[in-house]
C-alpha cells in the first residue's frame, strides 16, 4: 500500500498504521457501496471508519487519494482469489474452472458486489483511473479465466482462449442485474450457477 504523507511513519508503528488504513479504506469502500461515489465525502469516510476528520487527513489529504487506495485494495482482494482458484491442486482443471465459475455469480450475489461494480461501471466513463482499475480487475479475472482452458484445452490457440474468455466474463457479469442481492431473480442464483458451468463447459469442449 503506497503511504500518502511521508511523514506518517515517524508518527507511529507501521503496523499500528496499517491497521488503520485498513479500517479508512474499508470505510470508504463501504459509503461508496452505500451512497455512490458523489458522495463520497471525507467527513462521512470519517465517521464510518470511527475516527475524526483530521485523523483521516493525516493518512489521506484529498477525497481522490482515498478512493484510488480503496480501488487498489479491491483489485488486490479478487486478485489474492484468483490466485487461490490456480494454486487448487487438489482438483482437475475442469473443476477449477467450475469453482471459478461458481465463485464469481455467487459473489455477485453479496450487496457490496451488487451495488458496488455497477457504480464503478458508471463512473469509469468519466473517471480514467477507475476506467483503469476496472479494466485490470476483470482482465485479472479473464486471465484466470485463460489460464484454466489452456489447461482443459491445451490444443487452441490463444486468440480463441481470449475470445472464450471475454464470453463466460460478459455473460457472468450481465447476470448481475437479475441475481444480484435484492435483484428480480435472486432466487435463481444457485441454478444460474449449474447452468452457467455446464454450458461453459460444453462450450469449452465443442471448441
């Protein structure tokens, strides 16, 4: 995590600080999830995160620091899942690609996902480093994606990896609306999830 005043680690320990930046960005996370990004304020950062104002200027001087910070944060949280879906070994390539499968619609179930992502969608049209972070995160997610049909299907070449890649990421994430937490058919998640790895599948061993 980068440190936003050079002065803060002469002020107190490193994991004390850590801790607490934790706690502010979690906080940030969650007035975003809650109230959008417009307002997203310092002062209502500070009073979800139990600390004062001031405090938080001590970590964080501008509105814009603080919400870069939180959507690394993100991006490193899905990353440290992706990376645990690879290093499963325990389980044949065509079983990690249906947990990944599972993993994914069952997390668009969660009210942070479900309010959170579309935010991001909305505000990346506007916003070039959310454009940016949104871009790393799914290409995180793609990439794991590729890594698991190379492995069940070694013999494609990597412009058909990609391209199958890009479906099961747009069909995952255009299911967000329909089973998100609160959505219309919430209801159907767990059979949305059967189908959607099957099918994946299917399609995978057609190609």
């Amino acid at each position: 995590m980068k440190k936003r005043t050079a002065s803060r680690a002469k002020k107190t320990s490193f994991n004390k600080g850590q801790s607490r930046i934790k706690t502010i960005l979690e906080a940030a996370r969650d007035v975003f999830v809650d109230k959008g990004y417009n307002k997203l304020t310092m002062r209502k950062v500070a009073l979800q995160a139990g600390i004062t104002v001031g405090n938080l200027n001590y970590y964080y001087q501008t509105k814009e620091a603080l919400f870069h910070d939180m959507l690394d944060q993100v991006w490193e949280s899905y990353q440290c899942e992706f990376d645990k879906v690879l290093e499963t070994s325990s389980k044949t390539p065509e079983e990690r690609l249906s947990s990944l499968i599972a993993y994914l619609i069952q997390d668009l179930n969660t009210p942070e996902t479900t309010k959170f992502f579309p935010e991001l969608w909305a505000l990346s049209n506007h916003d070039p480093y959310a454009q940016k972070m949104m871009e790393q995160i799914y290409s995180a997610e793609r990439q794991v994606i590729i890594d698991l049909i190379a492995e069940v299907k070694p013999e494609l070449d990597e412009n058909t990896k990609n391209e199958l890649a890009l479906y099961f990421s747009c069909t995952i994430e255009g299911m967000t609306m329909f089973v998100g937490s609160g959505k219309s058919h919430e209801s159907s998640l767990k059979m949305m999830q059967q189908m959607a790895c099957e099918s994946f599948l299917n399609l995978l061993h057609t190609r």
